[in-house]
C-alpha cells in the first residue's frame, strides 16, 4: 500500500506563470497549501476571499513534485494539509518529500 496522498491546491495563473494558495505561519514562514478533497479547498478558497479567478485541481504525481521543487526553489520549505485560517492538520518538510522521492 502506498502513503501517499493525492492532494488537491488552490491556484491561478498569473501571466506565464502558476500561483498556488500559501498559507503562513504565526512566524511568518509561508507554506504550500494542500487539501484533501476539493470541498475542503473550496472552504479555504472562500474563508480567505480569493477571488474567482483562483481555481482547484488535484494534479497529476509528476506535477505535484515540479510544483514542490518550484515552492522549494522559492524559499517556501513546507507544505501543510488542510490548513484553515488558524491551523493545519499535518505539516511536511517539502525537502524531506523531495530527497525521499529521489531514494
């Protein structure tokens, strides 16, 4: 059985380029924001006011990994499930996702 998960991201594009729905820390850092379900994404969607031009898709495995490698190039070092606007249910080490794909 594989523990991977098949996660859903909030995004929009933005000229030639993808922008997928962050949440932040109460420190600062800013995380990739993933969800479980396309419910639970269009909660967030709603809850933080993004606007109609913001859209969900639960994108294919070779995609997600280009999306975490782009977040991790950025300085973006975590991925959070299900965040809402006070927590998270789980937290990922986007480098650690990334060295155990590479095993």
């Amino acid at each position: 059985m594989s523990d991977e998960i098949q996660p859903f991201v909030v995004y929009r594009i933005d000229g030639a380029q993808m922008e997928c729905a962050l949440w932040q820390f109460k420190d600062g850092q800013k995380a990739l924001a993933f969800f479980l379900s396309g419910d639970a994404a269009t909660s967030f969607k709603e809850s933080a006011n993004l606007g109609p031009e913001w859209k969900i898709f639960c994108p294919a495995r070779e995609a997600l990994l280009q999306m975490l490698k782009g977040c991790h190039e950025a300085g973006i070092g975590y991925a959070v499930l299900d965040p809402d606007l006070e927590r998270a249910k789980r937290i990922f080490n986007i480098q650690d996702i990334l060295s155990a794909v590479a095993e």
